[in-house]
C-alpha cells in the first residue's frame, strides 16, 4: 500500500519523562537496594505507541497534554524528530509534564510509578476539536494514563465516524471497563496482569489466557490481544481463539514492549495488513524492543530482524 493511502493513526494519550536505574534486583516493599546506571527517556504510553507507529510507516498524529518544563520540551522534540504530527498536543502553565519513575532489574522486569501531571488535563473537548475531521477508517489508539471521561469520548467519537478503536487498558483498574467503552473497542491489549484485574480470571496458561480473553469480548470488545510476554499473544474474536508465538530473545529492558506491540498492531493495520498478520508483525516488534535500553529510543524501524 502507497504511503499516502494509509489509514492515519491518531494516537490519544499520555506524555512522559522516563526517569530510570538499572539495578541488580528489584526492591521489596520497604527495601533499599543500589542501583546503576540512571538515564532520561522521553515516555509515556501515549508518546511510546506513537513513536512506534511512526517508526514502523504509520502516518500518526499525537493528542496530548504537557507542562511548559524542559520535559516537556524534550517530549515534543522526541516525537518531532520521529515523524509525529503534533498539532493536537497542548501546553497546560498550571501543572508539570507527566514523569515515570522506572527501575529495572537484570532480567528486564521493571517496577513503575507514574506521576501523571498534565496529562490529567487533557479534556473530552480537546479530543472532540482534535477528531473534528478524524477520516472514516483511522485508527484510534487509546490508553488509561488520562482521564477516563476522555477516553470514552474519544470512543464515542472514533465510533460515529466508523475508525477502529485499540485500547491498551494500562493501567487497569480494579474491576471492569464500562461497558460502554468496550463496546466501541474494535481491540482490546491487555496484558496478564490487566486482564486478571478486568476480568477476575488468574493468567497462569493457555486454558486461563482463552479463558480470559472469551470473558472480554462478551462484555463487548470485538477483538481481544492478551499478550503473555514470551510466551506471545492469545488473539480472540469472531467466535475464534489462536496463539500467536513470539519471537525468543534475550530481555534487556521490557518497559516499553507493550507500548512497542500496540504501535505496531496499528501500523500494521494502517497499511492493510488483517488482524492476525498485524499482531504477529507487532510481536516481532515487540521482541526487537526488550533488547534495548529505554522506551522511545527502544522502538524498531524495518526491517525487523
């Protein structure tokens, strides 16, 4: 498919500054370990997925909030260099920019605390003057770092104008989403850990991941990736369930995998590649990005190998 006919890909989320430390292990609650390194790494899940359609041929347009900081300098200037159109991204003078504070172990297993700031700010009517002109067929990818009245509206709005909606539940909450929400969710990403909380159901297997996965699209997302780490991706809907593999690799970073398969999953389908044959796209993206260091500068560029 032409560049120029790609379906356009409107990211609608949160902006972050990753702040990091390597450490041997992870600390227990309490605990004080030493770490390493320490890096700054333009984030947030918004930003991530962003800059991973981009990277991957998507054609992506970025709705956000920051501050008026240097991390929000550097937030714009990362998407900027990377092909993202960022027309829709306010600046808000009353709050900080969105930080995360990340620690991750030799293994590649990370702890997360996110401090949201302006993303909080951003409104259902800035998505509303934001989508005014969404095309039919975009895609919409949606996560849970903003408001969750924003995220419905941008449901509600991609709904009525016939785009398809990914929504990366992260993070969950406790208990299910409105079904509201799910039912104008054309996929639906949890990983194990989110789905046991919108589900009830543990992740421990195949028989638990399709167990899971069914009880999602009954409360009514179409489609439903539920990404078990290495071990891949259960993919459900249209009365089928299958088992997408992943790639073995060796983990050096798993922070932004998630983020790098939602971004990927929407490229592929920008350029018209069915569902099945994105999620597997998106699962070789995914691999090449656990074995770099960061979120952004983690994501891949073709050709994936």
């Amino acid at each position: 498919m032409d560049e120029s006919t790609r379906a356009p890909v409107y990211v609608i989320g949160s902006l972050n500054t990753d702040l990091v430390v390597k450490t041997d292990q992870l600390p227990a609650p309490g605990q004080t370990v030493l770490g390493g390194d320490f890096f700054m790494s333009p984030g947030g899940k918004g930003g991530n997925q962003a800059v991973a359609a981009a990277r991957l041929g998507a054609n992506v347009s970025m709705v956000a909030c920051l501050g008026t900081d240097i991390f929000a300098d550097a937030a714009m200037a990362s998407l900027e260099r990377n092909g993202v159109e960022c027309t829709h991204v306010g600046r808000d003078p009353d709050r900080p920019s969105g930080v995360a504070l990340i620690s991750v172990d030799a293994a590649g297993e990370k702890q997360i605390v996110v401090a949201p700031g302006a993303n909080s700010a951003l409104a259902p009517a800035d998505v509303e003057h934001a989508c005014s002109e969404l095309p039919p067929g975009a895609l919409v990818l949606l996560q849970l770092e903003i408001p969750l009245a924003t995220v419905q509206r941008a449901v509600d709005v991609a709904r009525s104008r016939e785009c398809r909606v990914i929504l990366d539940p992260a993070p969950a909450p406790d208990g299910p989403l409105p079904d509201s929400l799910l039912a104008g969710t054309y996929l639906l990403t949890p990983n194990e850990t989110e789905a046991e909380r919108l589900t009830g159901i543990e992740v421990a297997d195949q028989a638990s991941a399709r167990a899971a996965a069914a009880t999602l699209v009954d409360a009514g997302a179409t489609h439903v990736a539920l990404t078990l780490g290495a071990a891949g991706v259960c993919l459900a809907g249209g009365g089928q369930t299958t088992f997408v593999p992943a790639p073995r690799v060796t983990a050096v970073d798993s922070t932004a995998a998630g983020d790098c398969f939602n971004g990927a999953v929407a490229a592929g389908l920008s350029r018209g590649l069915d569902l099945t044959a994105s999620v597997e796209f998106a699962c070789r993206a995914a691999a090449v990005s656990v074995t770099r260091l960061g979120a952004q500068d983690a994501m891949p560029s073709p050709p994936l190998s």
